[in-house]
C-alpha cells in the first residue's frame, strides 16, 4: 500500500513541474509563435553565403533602380532614338565605328551645356540610354551587360563623368527647387526627376570601370587608374568627390532639400569610397605591406580565408522545440514508472525509455525575450529559469532504472554536429601590455617589488614562470596602431626633437582632411538615415522622410498595385541600410590602417550618436525572417525588364516572391553591423558596459539562429567581451554558447573572459575613459592638421633695426589721416616717464 501512494505521488509532483512549464511556455507564446516558422527549426539549413565587398554586378546595378521607375526605362529610350535618328539616317547605334560613336557622343557632350532645362533632361537621358546598354538593340542580358561596358568606356573617355560633376552641383544648389521641395505636403519621384537621371549615370559609371574583368585591355586598365585617382584626389572644387556627396546626404538630413534621391546618393557614395580606398581584400594586403615597412611580424593568417572555410554552428533549439520534448520526456518517464511497478508484480519486463532533453540545447530555453513586453522577466535575476526541472538532470527515482537498459535509438533525427578541423581556426595573440601586467603581479608576488615596463628580466622569478613568459612571447603581437599610439606620443612630448611628421597623400587621408571639419555632422546624418531605414524603427511625424525616390505621383488603387508598392519600399530601405552599413565598414577599416586616431575620431563620433542602441534595436527583431525576406520582383530587375517580355504579374507570384533561400544584401548588412559594433568596442571597457547595459545578450543570442559561420563568429565575439560581466548564473545556463566561443572565436592566453575577475569587472570610470580618449584625438588632430598650432615655436626677430625696416602695409585711407592720426595718438598723449624707468 505504500508502495502505491508512492507511485501515485510522483506522477503528481511531475504534473506540477509540468504546469509551471506550461505557464512559462504561454508566458513566452508571443514571441515563440513568431519564431515558429523561421526559427523554430533546430534542422535549419547552413546559408551557402560567401561575403564580399559587393553581390553580383547584375544584381547591384539592379538595386539602382526602384520598380516605381520602371517605365522610365522605355523614356530614355525613345528621347535617344529620336536625337539618334536626327543625326544618324538609317543606321543602329551598334553598326557604327568607334570614330562615328565619339563624334555623336561628343555632340551630346555639347547639347549637355544648352540652358534649356528640358532640352538638358532629354540629352542627359539619351546618355544614360547608352550607359544602360542599348537595350532595345540588344537580345540577351549578356549583351545589354556587354554593351553598357563598352559605352561607359567611351562616355568616360569623352569626358562625359566631369560635364555631369557640373551638372549635379547646379542642381545641388538649386535654391528654387528645395525651397518648393520644402513646401510640398508630399514628395515623390517627378520632384527628382533630374538629380535621379544624373546620378544613374555616374552611378552606373563608377561601378561599370570599378569592377575589372579578365578581357580588359590596356587601355581599360589605365583608364580605371586614372578614374581612380581623379575621384580620390581633390580635384572638385578643392576636395574629393566624396565630399560633395557627403554634403547632399546632411542637405537632406537637415530637411534643407527633402527631394534628393537619397538611395542613389547612397549607392554612389558607398562605390565611390570603394573604388577610391579599395574593398576588404585590398585591405588585407594593404595591411600587409604596413607590417613589413615597420619591420612588424607577419600576420598569423589571413582573416579573409580563416573566415571563409569557417562551418557554421548549429543554432540552439527554440522554447517550442523544447517544450515538446519535455512533453514527450514526462509521458516516457510514467510509461517507465508503470513499466516498473509491472515488473515488481512479475507482469513484464521494464523494456523501454525515452530520450532526455539535451543539455546544449537548453541555451534558448533558458533566456527570456526582455523586449516581449514591458514587465518582463531578465533572464539573468531569474534563478527559476535555471532551476525550473528542465536542466537535463535525472529524476532520482528513475536513475537506478534508466542506467540499467541500453540506449535506444532516438525518436528524431539529432541535430547536426559540426565537424571542426583539428586545432582551433585561429592563433592566440598576447598583447605587451598583456605581459606587462603578467610579469608585474608575478613580481609583486615573488619579489615583492616592480620593475616598470621591463619584460626581459626574471630574476628572483620561479621557474614556471619563465615557462610562462617564453610562451607568452612566443604568440606576442604588436599592431600597427600599437606603433602608431607609440610614435604619436613622441611627437607630443619632443616635437622640436623629432621634426616635421611626413605624412603620406594616401586616398583614406585626403578623405580624413576633407571629411574633419564636418565630420560629426556626416556621422550623425548617416545614422539619421539608418534608424529610418531599420525595420525596427516606427513612423513619427518628425523624422525624414526617405522614400521621396520611390513613390510614384499617383498612389496605387489596386490591391496588385499596393503589393508591388510595398515590396518596392521594403526593397527601398533594405538597399539604404545595406549602403550605409558598408560605407560606415569601410571608412571605419580604411581610417583604422591610416591612422588609429584617424579611426577613433569616426568611432567616437559614433558612439556618442548612439550607434550602439541603434544597431542592439536593428537586430531586436525575428532575424530570420529579415534574412530570408523576399522583397524582390525578378521580372522587373534590370536587365532582365528591359530585355524579356514582361509577365503577367499576380498577387500570387508577389506573394511567393522568388526561390532563394535567404536574401544577400540582408545578410550582408547584418554581418557589416555587427562588425561595426565589433569594431567600436573593442578594447574599450565603457562601451562594452554600454552592451551589458542595454541587455545586447539576449538579442545577440537569437541572432546565433542564422546558420552562417561569419555571422556566428561576429556575434560570438561581441558575447565574448561582455561575459565576465553576465554573472556566474548565465554563463552556467548558456554553456553550448560558451563552447562556441571558445572553439570558433580568437584566444588571448591572459584573457580571462570566461570568468568574472575582480580586477576586470570593477567599476570603471567611463567618463573618464572617453575623455582620455577624446583629448588624444584633439591632440592628434592639432599637431597633424593645425596649421596654426606651432606659432609658439616660430622664431622671433631681436634686432631693432631689421624690425623698424620692415614693410607695413597701411589702408589707403591712413595716408590722407595721418597727421590726424599723429595728433590724437601721439602728441596729444602725455608720456610718463617715470613710469616707464619704474617698469624697467
């Protein structure tokens, strides 16, 4: 009889562990029914994604265009033909010579100066008809590509780029046009007709010469350098091309000009900085180079390749996945409980278990969604969350049971295990200072007193510390802005001694020169387009308006024409960030190898623009389902709309979208993010409290979902600097997310990351921090770009005779004043001459 109140007790405490999951499963429901569908998978597939300074060429001159302009396209054909036909009798553009090409296109060349607006319109399209590829000619995609190359060689050649250079600072500061902009209640694509035909073209222009291919001439690739230069150099008004570009995008941050085609402007800006600095490969070799000039180690691997051959870990499992385990786990653990009583009765024998939830699945379970809603739960002070029965531990009862019967083959297929190359991906790294500090508590230890800065000497030291110290050298890394900080403060303190600093012309530094004066207000204005642009961020009636280039004149009336629209304005804003994101990557990486304050001065800027908070909320959102969006129509991509017969488009095929697994600008721009977030609080205690702060844990670990090694790798490593500061509890509920750390991110042998350690997690003065930081970069600035700073230092002359003989220049009107001037100046002024003799 005891033996079955026993029995029947134990079914009871497990129904209640079973509701109290079943109220934390419905606490959680909001955000599990959204994750069900695209994230729910534990199975999901790894992403064949290869990152890039770009996508395809097809598809990036694709992305120029909004569907809203697709039936421009036939306009710029037509004002060609009828200028062509004019001039050319009987003839098609691909019939004629090269020399007979030239010389029309030197016609449009000078029809591009007439005063008339809208003449000047209907040549400039005409252009950009011929940069588009002649399609009309044209019956493959191949072919338009092909054709398009060919003619921006020639519109190039002709001088076409610099005419349109004018062409766009007039329109810039067309007064009349912005101030009606200003007024208008609501701005669409007939507001930037001319800005947008212009911009196509140097678009189209910069991205068709940037990209080489293996047929390129000679005269091609010469072509290229010269473009290169003459878009790096200031040679616009003084400045660089970028620059100009930069002033659009804060003219229509500032509301001053709301009808600026800002996607465009975005674009070009972004394959501007990347032909003129070079992408992420040349950057490596770059930094290649800089290494050996300072006489610096090599570099232990290349990034780019390590990155690469990565395999993407298995996402943890989703609450709902885990909860039916659990369901299945308990009916498996009465079954074996009958089972038993059975086999004491002689009835059977106990023949079967069920499989146990795994332990490195708990990770998801285990963290609550802190922006679910207002008063939830962090899952960092909730020790129920821990502690709920769901921890993978064995009911005692069952124990001496289970261990007796082999395994049996799990119910469902287990979750694929990723197979690492033997060794970890990357080398470790030491830092001096790392050393510095070892070698400094082991002295204090042993010895009792320091020897500052010494990292050769070990007298008195034990043995295992010399061991230590050889090890520690051995992996020693010094990097380039290590050298730089170090020869930046022997400037500071012996500027007389040291000399005039040589500083070379590089690209990256005649941007620096050019963007400093203004650069906060550049910084500010491209987060102001990123917060609008982000999927996260809701209307308000006083931020800008970024879709004055997509919206048509005319709203749409049909249900048909509503979806096209929205799927074109989600196009629209994933395009925007995918610019931003890349050009803020870019600048950040090229002014990083320039000069590490050069990169301080732009991240700073950043920080306090609240780039933090804004890119945390970029990813508070079902990651998967932004990856895998299928905002894209392929029947009205360029090239493919103008040279095949249009489809009857359906709300059924919008709907479906097309067959790609993920979409690639969405995932590049999530990857360019969170390596910018990477880069702005590296090192920097303040910041990466700044993370722990805004609880960037939990959003940070729904984005380990996407199945994507470079992804994974970048979101692990922003995980990685804020452990110490989680507390004990959550790094004992996310161990798979620590084994993932250790495994796929970079070891630094004194970095204690996976403890908290007094030291490291004291409170810091973050103030104080910035500050430091920020009277460096002044400093830095000053020497290098003040011309003025050193007036001190001029000499001065001592001799009465030379100083007396030197040439004055007076105004004009002091000669006709100037016994005036003697009188009340001079005689009228009593001279106190005692006073003078006292003085001296």
């Amino acid at each position: 009889m005891q033996q079955q109140t026993d029995d029947m007790e134990v079914p009871l405490l497990n129904d209640s562990n079973s509701n109290r999951q079943k109220s934390q499963a419905q606490e959680r429901d909001g955000f599990n029914h959204q994750q069900k569908d695209s994230e729910g998978s534990m199975e999901s597939p790894n992403l064949e994604f290869e990152y890039g300074d770009m996508d395809n060429f097809t598809a990036e001159l694709s992305e120029l265009y909004s569907y809203t302009e697709e039936p421009e396209f036939s306009l710029n054909r037509d004002y060609f033909e009828e200028d062509f036909k004019n001039h050319v009798k009987g003839r098609r553009w691909m019939e004629l010579n090269m020399e007979e090409q030239r010389v029309y296109v030197m016609r449009l060349l000078d029809a591009l100066e007439v005063t008339d607006r809208d003449k000047r319109l209907k040549v400039a399209r005409a252009i950009l008809y011929l940069a588009q590829g002649v399609f009309d000619e044209c019956d493959t995609e191949a072919d338009v590509l092909y054709w398009s190359r060919h003619n921006v060689f020639l519109l190039y050649d002709m001088g076409i780029f610099t005419a349109l250079l004018e062409l766009l600072s007039m329109e810039i500061d067309n007064n009349q046009a912005c101030s009606s902009a200003v007024r208008k209640p609501a701005i669409s694509l007939a507001d930037s007709t001319e800005l947008r035909v212009l911009l196509s073209i140097m678009y189209l222009m910069v991205e068709t010469i940037r990209v080489e291919t293996e047929g390129d001439s000679p005269e091609r690739k010469a072509a290229r350098e010269a473009f290169r230069t003459e878009l790096g150099s200031p040679l616009y008004n003084g400045e660089p091309f970028a620059l100009l570009l930069f002033t659009m995008v804060t003219k229509f941050c500032c509301m001053n000009a709301p009808h600026f085609p800002m996607k465009k402007v975005l674009l070009l800006l972004w394959k501007t900085i990347l032909f003129t600095l070079g992408g992420f490969e040349e950057l490596q070799e770059l930094k290649v180079r800089m290494r050996e000039q300072l006489n610096l180690s090599p570099l232990p691997e290349d990034s780019i390749k390590v990155v690469r051959h990565m395999r993407a870990a298995s996402p943890p499992a989703s609450a709902m996945e885990l909860i039916e385990q659990q369901q299945q786990q308990k009916r498996g653990r009465r079954s074996r409980r009958s089972a038993f009583v059975d086999s004491l009765e002689g009835d059977s024998p106990y023949a079967k278990k069920q499989p146990l939830v795994k332990q490195d699945s708990l990770d998801t379970y285990n963290e609550r969604d802190p922006f679910k809603n207002d008063d939830a739960r962090d899952e960092e002070d909730d020790p129920e969350d821990v502690d709920s029965g769901i921890e993978g531990e064995v009911d005692p009862l069952d124990r001496d049971v289970i261990i007796q019967p082999p395994p049996p083959p799990p119910l469902r297929p287990p979750t694929e295990r990723v197979s690492f190359p033997r060794g970890l991906p990357w080398a470790p790294k030491v830092r001096e200072k790392d050393i510095e500090h070892f070698l400094e508590t082991s002295r204090n230890k042993f010895i009792g007193f320091t020897l500052g800065n010494d990292i050769d000497t070990l007298v008195g030291l034990p043995r295992p510390i010399h061991e230590s110290v050889k090890t520690l050298k051995q992996h020693k890394y010094v990097s380039i802005a290590e050298v730089q900080i170090k020869r930046e403060e022997e400037l500071q303190q012996c500027p007389m001694t040291m000399g005039e600093e040589e500083v070379e012309e590089t690209p990256a530094e005649i941007l620096y020169l050019g963007m400093l004066p203004s650069l906060s207000q550049y910084v500010i204005a491209l987060l102001k387009l990123l917060l609008a642009a982000a999927p996260t961020s809701k209307a308000k009636t006083d931020s800008i308006n970024i879709l004055a280039d997509v919206l048509p004149e005319e709203m749409p009336i049909t249900v048909l024409q509503s979806m096209k629209l929205g799927i074109d304005v989600n196009r629209h804003k994933e395009i925007i960030v995918k610019a931003i994101s890349a050009l803020l990557l870019l600048l950040l990486k090229h002014f990083k190898l320039n000069h590490i304050y050069q990169f301080e001065y732009v991240a700073q800027h950043l920080v306090f623009a609240n780039c933090i908070p804004l890119i945390l909320k970029f990813f508070n959102q079902n990651i998967m389902s932004y990856i895998s969006a299928k905002n894209s129509i392929c029947a009205l991509d360029f090239p493919h709309c103008v040279v095949h017969e249009m489809p009857e488009l359906t709300a059924e095929s919008l709907e479906a979208g097309d067959s790609n697994q993920f979409c690639w600008r969405n995932l590049f721009s999530c990857i360019n993010l969170l390596r910018i977030l990477n880069k702005i609080t590296k090192w920097k205690h303040s910041r990466t409290m700044m993370l722990v702060v805004f609880k960037s844990a939990p959003i940070l670990k729904r984005a380990l979902k996407v199945k994507q090694a470079m992804m994974q790798l970048y979101v692990l490593k922003l995980l990685k600097i804020q452990t110490k500061y989680l507390g004990r509890q959550w790094r004992k509920s996310n161990m798979k997310t620590m084994s993932a750390i250790y495994q796929k991110v970079r070891h630094r042998l004194n970095d204690d990351w996976a403890y908290g350690n007094d030291i490291d997690a004291r409170p810091w003065d973050f103030q104080a921090e910035e500050c430091a930081l920020r009277e460096s970069i002044e400093k830095f600035n000053a020497r290098r770009y003040d011309k003025n700073q050193n007036s001190e230092f001029t000499p001065v002359d001592n001799c009465l005779q030379s100083v007396l003989g030197q040439r004055v220049d007076l105004p004009e009107d002091f000669h006709y004043s100037y016994e005036m001037w003697l009188e009340r100046e001079v005689f009228s002024q009593p001279i106190q001459w005692e006073g003078l003799l006292q003085a001296q």
